[in-house]
C-alpha cells in the first residue's frame, strides 16, 4: 500500500488491513486499528526522536542493552512504569493524537477513554502500582509498543562501545600563510566511575557538583601523531 510518503510501524509481518491513518472516517480507523497498521508523519518522527532524547538524559547512561529496553526496579518510580523507549512513545502522544481528526478520534475513543481506577489499583498493594495506571485497553491492536520500533532493529541492535578514536588537527599562522600543521590521535575510553570518586558508579549524583555536570570518568587507552598521509 502507498503510504504517503509517512512511516509504515509494523505491529506484524502482514497485516491484513489498510494504514489506520489514511482512513477518511473515525468508523474506518477504528475498523483498521484492529486489523491494519499505524504510520507516522516526519513531524512525529522528529517529536519521537527528540522525546527519546530526553528519556536517555533523564535515565542514563545505560550499562546493558537491557537496561536501555526495559523498565527499572529501583526506588526512581518515575522510570519502573516502562522502558525508555515506551516512555518516550507516550510522551509524543503517538498512542492518543494525531493531526488526522478521524484517526484522532479513534485513537481517544480506544486508548484515553477507558482509565483504570487508579484508587482501586493503589489500594491493592502492588510494589509499583503505578504500572498498572492508564488506559485499560493500552497494548491491545493499534497500539504502539516500544517492541514496534525494536523488531525492524534487531538483526543489527547492538550495545555501543564505550572507547572512542578521537583525531585533532592544529596548524600555526604567520598572518594568512600556514607554517606548520600537525595531527594526533587519542584512543578514550568511558569508564563507570565518576570524574569524583566519592559517589559510586550506580548511585545518582547530587545536583551541582562535577559529577552532575562532567559526568563519567575518561581515559587515555593510546595517543599518536599523525602524518599528513594517515588523515
């Protein structure tokens, strides 16, 4: 099916029906939830990536690639909800609006229209009852997951390297005329430990002191210079 140019997300392999967001009435796109497919415009694209951003700064850095995927079991309940990814979804709203008014409506009908009674699920006694808020129907055909996004990715997804090459170049200037040029290259690699070793690598650090603001320690695996001929 011609999508428009838009971004087909697959829930599965052949879906048996239209893209929900090309239908022309709410009665069609609630019909192609079901059955068809979700596509995304390059506006919620960007509003997923920049969402995704966010949730990587306020959550990492990730020590596995599971750590990444899944939620936490820790004491931030923030985070015990969902993963990163699933929790950037919901914040770009892709599950509950669309510039499509048909699609819209469907979306509110079957996925912010039918809250769990959060006073209900709290007096349950649940260690992370928070999981369990929202829309009952959440996940059911239609829905974007986070697994959605991870499935096209998994035959390549892999945990980033933590050592870097890094190469610079410096010259000196008599006025415009270059007299001497140089290049190097360092080999860093990103430890777990802080820049303060005073905080442990898995606790949280406080606001406003170097660990906040310079992060992971740095360090120097191999440095070289350069000839012209090598950059």
């Amino acid at each position: 099916e011609d999508t428009g140019g838009d971004v087909p997300v697959l829930a599965t392999m052949l879906p048996s029906g239209p893209a929900a967001e090309s239908q022309g009435n709410a009665v069609d796109a609630r019909s192609a939830l079901w059955e068809g497919f979700r596509k995304l415009t390059d506006a919620q694209i960007r509003t997923l990536a920049e969402t995704l951003v966010a949730q990587v700064k306020a959550r990492g850095p990730f020590l596995s690639l599971g750590q990444f995927v899944n939620r936490e079991i820790s004491s931030r309940d923030a985070y015990n909800k969902t993963g990163t990814l699933q929790a950037a979804i919901d914040a770009a709203e892709l599950n509950t609006s669309s510039a499509n008014g048909a699609m819209e409506s469907a979306l509110v009908e079957r996925f912010a229209s039918n809250a769990m009674d959060e006073t209900v699920v709290d007096a349950a006694g649940f260690a992370s009852a928070e999981s369990l808020h929202g829309d009952r129907n959440e996940g059911m055909p239609g829905y974007l997951l986070q697994s959605d996004l991870l499935k096209p990715m998994a035959p390549v997804l892999s945990a980033r390297s933590d050592t870097f090459i890094i190469r610079s170049y410096g010259d000196v200037r008599n006025g415009d005329q270059v007299v001497a040029k140089a290049w190097c290259e360092a080999v860093v690699q990103r430890c777990p430990d802080y820049v303060d070793n005073s905080v442990q690598p898995w606790e949280t650090p406080a606001a406003d002191t170097n660990d906040e603001t310079f992060g992971r320690r740095f360090r120097v695996v191999s440095f070289r210079w350069l000839g012209e001929d090598e950059v």
